[in-house]
C-alpha cells in the first residue's frame, strides 16, 4: 500500500512538473530574473493580504485549462470548479470530488484512470525488474553447470589419453 502512494505521488509530481513545463513559453535562461517590490501603502493603515488558496482557486474557475495552470488547484469536472487540492491527502476526498471527475496537471487525465495507469506501469517495472534478476541468477546457474560439464569431459578425455598412452 505504501509503495502505490509512493507511486502516484511520484506520478502526480511528474504530470505536475510536465505541466508547469508546458504551460511556460518563455525560453528557459540562466540569468535570474530581477524583482523590484511592489510599494506598499503605508497612509492607509490597512494591512495588506495575500489571497488565500481558496480565494486563488475560485479567481480560476473558468475553465479546467486555466484553473490547472496552479499546481495548488484542482478541478472538479461534475460541478465545473476550481477547487484547493487537499495537500494533507495523496487523493482528493470523495466528498470534495470523485476520482472519475477530478483533474489536476492536465485536463484529460483524471485521478481514477491514473492510478489504474500507474498501477499497471508499477506493476510492469517490478515484474521486469524480477525477470531480469531471475533470468541473471539463472544464467549464472546454467553456465556453471556449462562450464562443470566441459571441464568433466575435458578429463576423460585427458585419462583416456594418459590410457592410452599408458598402453603403448
């Protein structure tokens, strides 16, 4: 059970880092940017907020493309919102979402069918992974007995030899 949770949350980073790569159009450059502070007013008194994660996500609730272009969202297509993705939680609450109707990195993936997929893939990794390591194990195997079976008759042929030999 861990390793699946270790799995998708790999996974989730993956699509997320995909993701986030996707949506820059901007080419890549060494140099930092540089940023100059916003002022903040000091006459009004009030102080400044930054929006909360909730308040972030609902500015988002257009559409599915622009609420996941914030890895901190997610999108529940049933009731078409912008939602915080539960940061205590691998998976999204069913009372939040269902996994069939969640989306979060891209749109047409939703939580469901990628954990089946990633199910499947870890799966495939660790049965290859098993494979290969019995298949090494007993090759070994094999050429030992190879190698013991030419060196047995490597010695008969060395006694019949020395018989022979002996006879003349």
């Amino acid at each position: 059970m861990l390793g699946k949770n270790m799995v998708l949350v790999l996974v989730l980073f993956v699509i997320g880092t995909v993701s986030a790569a996707n949506n820059t159009s901007e080419a890549p450059t060494t140099e930092k940017p540089t940023t100059t502070p916003k002022p903040v007013p000091t006459t009004s008194g009030a102080p400044v907020t930054t929006p909360s994660l909730e308040e972030e996500c609902r500015r988002r609730n257009s559409s599915c493309d622009t609420c996941l272009k914030d890895a901190k969202c997610l999108w529940c297509k049933t009731n078409s919102k912008c939602v915080p993705y539960p940061t205590g939680d691998v998976l999204p609450k069913s009372s939040l979402c269902s996994l069939s109707e969640a989306r979060w990195g891209v749109c047409w993936v939703n939580f469901e069918a990628l954990i089946i997929a990633m199910g499947v893939i870890g799966g495939v990794i660790v049965l290859a992974i098993t494979v290969c390591i019995c298949c090494c194990c007993c090759c070994k195997k094999n050429n030992k007995n190879k190698y013991a079976k030419e060196d047995e008759k490597w010695e008969r042929k060395k006694k019949e030899r020395q018989e022979k030999s002996n006879e003349r």
